[in-house]
C-alpha cells in the first residue's frame, strides 16, 4: 500500500488523531483510516452509517471505527473516485502514471 496523500485530518472526541489518506492497493486508489499514525483496516471508502447518529452519516474503519459527516464521506468519495478516473483514462490512452 503506497500513500499518495491526506484527504481528510481530524481530532476525535478520544483525542485520537484521525487521517483519511488516499493509498494506492492493487493498482487502484482507495481510502485507509489511520488512527494515531496506525493504519486500521476496513473499507476503501466510507460506509453509510445505520441509522446515522446526529451528523454523522458515514464510518470508516473495522475496531475501532470513526463517524464521518455526509459532506466528509463525499469528499472522500469524490477525491478517490476522480484518482481512479484519471488513472483509468491515463492507462486507456497508454500514457502509464
């Protein structure tokens, strides 16, 4: 897993540190949480949180896991989602990255 850059930082009510950093895993971009500067599995983009709990909407995360805001997750979505776009439209007209 190769870390392109930070999306998203923020301070959680645990005092934990929390990044969103874009990474590059199997030749596609996604999403990793780390908490603390440790990386937490779970998955390549925000979930929708059931039922949402006051303005959080979306988690990220697998134990533990962190509450995101509906405007956090699309811009997590946006940015990783535009990554893999241009990579795909760099690949199709041969051009590599």
């Amino acid at each position: 897993m190769i870390v392109k850059k930070q999306i998203l930082m923020k301070i959680l009510q645990s005092g934990y540190l929390a990044e969103i950093n874009m990474v590059k895993r199997d030749g596609l971009y996604e999403a990793a949480l780390y908490l603390n500067g440790r990386f937490v599995g779970g998955p390549p983009l925000p979930c929708l949180l059931d039922p949402p709990k006051g303005d959080l909407t979306h988690w990220m995360g697998n134990r533990p896991t962190i509450g995101l805001t509906e405007s956090e997750a699309e811009r997590i979505i946006e940015m990783v989602q535009n990554e893999n776009d241009m990579l795909v439209h760099r690949q199709k007209n041969g051009w590599g990255e």
